[in-house]
C-alpha cells in the first residue's frame, strides 16, 4: 500500500514536466503577437515591444524559457502576465469559486444521478425507467450551452427567480444552476451507471441471502446492494471531479463567473502563456490527484481489490 | 404420516394437538417459470413435511425442482418470472404464502434459516465475515455492537472455525471453500432457527471438506433439535445424514420414504435406477448404469407418468394416466402404477442383507 502509492506519487513528476512542456510549446507555438492591442488604438510603440520581450526573455530559444520558467515554479514564485498581474493571486481569487461550482455540481450528480439510478435500478421496466432513460439522453444530447442558455433565459430573464449572472462573490445559492448544467450531462451518466450497476447486481447471490437470513428491505438495498454497485459511480464520480474544475469554460462563460475557466479562456485569447501553462498543469495535477485517489478507494469499496 | 416418529420424539411434544402438526409442511405447490421461451412447469404439486429434530433429504437431478421448493418456502424466488400458482408453506400450521411481507421477514432466520451451495457467491464479498453474522444480531435482535461482534465470535467457535477472535474481521475472499461453507452456517445459525434448509451446502467442496461440514451440521442439529431439509443429489450424503427421504423428478415428489426402507426397497422406478447408478464394490469392474435419457424439458413434460419415456417398466397405462402419491405400508409414499408390486417382488438390487443400513432397521 505504501510503497504503491509512493510509486504514483512518482509518477507525478513525469507527467509535470511533460504537460508543463507540451503546453509551453503549444501556447509559444500559436502565431500572433502577444504585445497586439496592448496599447489601446495605436500600435505598440518598438522600445515597449523591445522592453518587454528583454524582460520576459522572448527572444531566448524554447528550451531556456521552458527551464527559466520551470526553475521559477519550483521556487514557488508563479511569475506575472505582461500587464504585471501576480498569476498566483489570480489563481487565489477564481480557484475557489471553481470549486464551489464543481463541488455543486459533484453533489447534484450525487443526489439526483444516484437516486434516480437507484430507484430505476430496483424498479425494473415501466413508466418511471422510461422517462429516465430518454430524459437522460435528452440531457446527453445537449451541449452545455445550449442547456445554460435556456435555463438562464429561462429562470433568469423570463421567471425572473434567479439572477442571470452571478455575483463575483459567486455564493452557493447563487452557483445552484450553473452547478446544474455543469453538471447535467455527467449527471445522466451516472444515473445510467448507477441505473446498469443496481440492475445487474440485484441478482446476486448475495442479495438473495441478505433476503433468506431476514434482513429489512431496505437493509439489503442500501447496505448490502448499494455498496456493491458503488464502485463504478464513484471512480466515474472521481475522474469526473476533475474535469469538472476545468471543464467549467462554457458554464463559467455563460453565467459569468470568475473562474478558473473564464481565466483560462481569457488567457488563451491574450496569449498570456505563462499563466496557461500554470493553469493547465493545475488542472492536470488535480486530475491525477482525483484518480489516485480514487484508486485508492477502490480497495475501501471492495476489499478484494490489493495494491502490489 | 408422522405417528413413526411419536416414540421417539414425544417428550418434546408439549400441546396434545401439536403433534398433528409438523414444524413445516409443504401442500401441493406449484410453481411456473414464465419467460419468453415458454411456460416451464416447475412445480407441479410438491408435498413434504419436516418435524422438529429431523432430517429430511431431499433427493433428484439437477431441475428436478429441489431448490425451487425451498426458495418458495423461503419467500425468495425471483418473481417474475416465478409464478406461485398455488399451495400452502405450513410453518407451525400457519400459510407463510399468504402471510404479509413483514411476516415473512420475521420468520426468515428466526424461524427457517437457509444455507446456499456456493458460499464464494452467497456471502456479500464486500463486508467481513464477522459483519455479515453481526448484522444479524444487531438488526434483528437489537444488540450492540460489541455484544454482536462477541456473538459473532461465539458462532465461528461454534461451527468449529480456528481463532475465531481473528476471523471474525476476514472476508470471504480470505477464507477457504470449507471455512466459508462454516461461516454461512455460523450466519444461519444466528438466530437459533428452528429449520434449517440447507441447499446442496456440500457440492462445491472437495470430499474431506464435505464430511466435515456434514458432521457439522448434524451435530448441530441434534444439540438444538433443529429440523433440517438437505437438498442433495449424492445418495452417500443422504444415506449418513437422511431420516426420511423425498425424491424429486420433474416437478413433483415420486417417493418418500424412510431412509433404510428407501435404501432396502425402492418403491419408485427412478429411486431404484438411482440406487443402481452407485458405484458399488461387489460390482467392481462393470459399467456404471446410467439412467437412460435426460430428464423432461420443464416446459413440456410427456403425459402420464413424466417418467415412463426413461423407465424400464412403462407400460401403456404409463403414458396416459398420471400416478397419483399414494400412501404404502410402512409409512412411505409412490408415485407410480406398480408400486406395490416392486415392494412385494422385492429389490434386486444394491443393499445386500449384510449392508449395515439394510440390517440396522425393519420396515415393510
């Protein structure tokens, strides 16, 4: 157990130096000049242009602004953008209100996702797995967007019951449906999951005993039955954690939240590729994190499973 | 029926009424599987009775209907596609077929336990062995933790499993085939049931494994004065073990019998190719007798007799007319025309006179 985790642990810091590479190159490699409409109407004056590119070391080759940059990361100091931003206090400020937004999320497709799930599961064939099934392709089909435009058209403009943007303070009430069309899509999955796992292991041996040695109803299905099917909805559950966090782009567009999406987007845009190259390793690392972790629940939610 | 056994087992007999009363009886169950393919009759009017302290075998070939019966009395098949169509499950006189679901649960454990074949598949791979037993203390008898897992404990001492303190926290993964089979026993067993229904709880095991577990269950049996129904298709488990035997052929009880009348003279054409198919030891060096045949798809079982297509004395009568179980001297029953003329010509078959169980009792 040890020794495997020390081993993925490990294998991190590959994987940090090639994503923080390949994402340096890549934003170095998108053609433009990132100094283009800094300057208001007019063009940019040469000395600015010249001053800039000194002190940002643009004209050293790749591989030295790749280990420039690396060798400040690991001395803790993030860098700034060109306007002179710390990156790290952005991050600070939109990290989060993301979240929030994913832990919303999260728990809607916990709460809806499961419980659907598991009634369907148990229920069988009829009227109630129909409407399930197709509603949830119906959430599947639709692109985020398009799920975020109507609901805030909707709810915000039409029936005015929510505000249609939220607040930069982005509180829980607030995050309440933008966590929901976040969300909407991984939630149909994990109904679905969660609907095949409690059809498949209803069956089970086991859950026929629990039934022959007298346990109450609701014993076998939430005890016995529940714990079992657990294990594909939570390492679904888990992977999608993180990309929950970097997958808010659309959601954090349409409402207008102060994220880490809206920044990544914005950065792109503006070709800040320090502060890409930071959040997308951000993001890769908390994507790592969350498998691991959910690897290592693994052996928490079937003991049969052992690591070494 | 039962008078056989008053001598023996009067002193427990405390209302005069009682004894008419076996702890459970079966009356003509019938019970359909309907799926896609067709209706599978696979119940067709199952009687049996079990009294306290007493081992009932029940005894036939795969599909024959043993673990159906027993997952009816139990309240445990999976409907649909099981259809009860009718019959009563007596427990103590009362139907439990027509009792409420809440009902039901309670007699589940406390009343009849039930031991499965694969004990790998039946025990929850998720939960400690100790949990699983536990969970029945605590659930049902509203013990404490602690005092459940001491119970816990005391039960896997019980059925004889080596440092129980340490066990209890194993799963069954962990466990050997026969340490399993002891612990679903020990679960069984935890609320002191009066019946215990155990399905073919030896097959998945290998033969030293399967003594003991047999041993063990007959023990605890007689300490508690438990009933038991064995389902099995191994004759030798059911010759050690057996007081009465029933065996099933398609759906229906063919024969009952006491176990050494059984062995002596078969009064069923099947039980008597049954007992032929036996490897003996006088007969060393021959073919084995197969029975002929397979037995009848469920969904369409022949007319008459369902066994005249394999049976060496099917006569025309056979293929019409359905035997009915009719009662034979010596308190044993048969389902076939010739009954009475395979006891009187007697048995030519596998229990010489010098077999201990063809010596140890008279009947017929």
């Amino acid at each position: 157990m040890g020794r495997y985790l020390l081993r993925r642990l490990l294998q991190f810091v590959p994987v940090f130096l090639g994503t923080t590479f390949i994402v340096y190159t890549l934003v170095w490699a998108v053609p433009g000049d990132p100094f283009a409409g800094k300057c208001g109407e007019r063009q940019c004056p040469d000395t600015f242009v010249s001053l800039m590119t000194e002190r940002y070391g643009l004209n050293d080759p790749l591989v030295v602004q790749y280990f420039t940059y690396l060798g400040k990361v690991l001395t803790g100091n993030l860098g700034e953008t060109f306007s002179g931003v710390s990156i790290s206090e952005q991050l600070l400020n939109s990290a989060p209100i993301t979240v929030r937004l994913a832990i919303v999320a999260l728990l809607i497709q916990i709460v809806i996702g499961v419980v659907a799930g598991v009634v369907t599961g148990i229920r069988g064939r009829g009227y109630l797995d129909n409407l399930v099934l197709v509603s949830t392709l119906f959430l599947i089909s639709l692109p985020t967007f398009v799920t975020g435009s109507v609901l805030q058209i909707l709810l915000g403009v039409e029936w005015g019951i929510i505000d249609p943007t939220v607040s930069a303070q982005a509180t829980w009430g607030e995050l309440i449906v933008p966590g929901f069309v976040l969300g909407s899509i991984s939630m149909a999955y994990v109904t679905r999951l969660t609907r095949t796992s409690i059809t498949e292991n209803k069956h089970a041996d086991y859950v026929r005993t629990a039934i022959a040695k007298g346990q109450p109803g609701r014993r076998v299905v939430f005890v016995h039955l529940l714990r079992n099917s657990a294990i594909p909805v939570v390492t679904f559950l888990g992977t999608d954690l993180g990309s929950l966090m970097g997958g808010a782009i659309v959601t954090e567009g349409v409402f207008n939240i102060n994220g880490i999406g809206g920044l990544i987007f914005r950065n792109i845009a503006e070709k800040e590729g320090v502060m890409v190259t930071t959040i997308v390793t951000l993001l890769v690392l908390v994507y790592l994190l969350m498998s691991l972790i959910v690897d290592l629940l693994y052996a928490v939610l079937d003991p049969r499973i052992r690591y070494d | 029926m039962s008078t056989v056994y008053d001598g023996e087992r009067g002193e427990f007999v405390a209302e005069p009424a009682a004894d008419t009363v076996p702890l459970l009886a079966v009356k003509d169950l019938r019970v359909e599987f309907r799926t896609n393919d067709g209706v599978a009759k696979v119940l067709n009017g199952v009687s049996y009775h079990v009294d306290a302290g007493e081992t009932l075998a029940v005894l036939g070939e795969s599909g024959s209907g043993k673990s159906v019966t027993a997952q009816t009395i139990m309240g445990i098949l999976d409907m649909p596609p099981a259809v009860v169509l009718g019959g009563e499950v007596l427990f103590h006189g009362e139907d439990l077929l027509s009792a409420k679901p809440a009902r039901r649960m309670q007699v589940r454990g406390e009343g009849i336990a039930m031991i499965f074949q694969d004990a790998l598949s039946a025990l929850n791979p998720v939960f400690t062995v100790g949990f699983q037993i536990a969970e029945q203390l605590r659930v049902r008898r509203g013990l404490s933790r602690a005092e459940a897992r001491k119970g816990a404990i005391d039960l896997l001492d019980l059925v004889r499993i080596p440092h129980a303190k340490q066990r209890v926290r194993s799963y069954p993964h962990e466990f050997s085939g026969g340490m399993r089979q002891r612990a679903m026993i020990a679960m069984s067993l935890a609320l002191d049931p009066e019946l215990l229904i155990a399905d073919e709880p030896t097959t998945a095991l290998d033969v030293t494994v399967q003594a003991q577990i047999m041993d063990l269950l007959r023990d605890i049996q007689r300490e508690r004065d438990m009933g038991l129904i064995l389902i099995t298709h191994d004759l030798g488990v059911v010759a050690e073990v057996a007081d009465r035997i029933a065996v099933m052929y398609a759906g229906r009880i063919v024969e009952q019998a006491d176990v050494y009348a059984l062995f002596r003279g078969p009064a069923h054409p099947y039980t008597e190719a049954l007992l032929q198919s036996l490897p003996r030891l006088d007969l060393k060096g021959q073919d084995l007798k197969a029975i002929k045949g397979l037995p009848p798809s469920l969904t369409r079982i022949p007319p008459g007799c369902p066994f005249h297509p394999r049976c060496p004395r099917a006569v025309d009568r056979c293929h019409q007319e359905v035997p009915d179980f009719h009662p034979l001297p010596g308190d044993r029953h048969s389902a076939c025309h010739f009954a009475h003329e395979m006891l009187v010509s007697g048995y030519p078959g596998s229990n010489p006179d010098k077999h201990s169980r063809g010596l140890s009792r008279g009947d017929a």
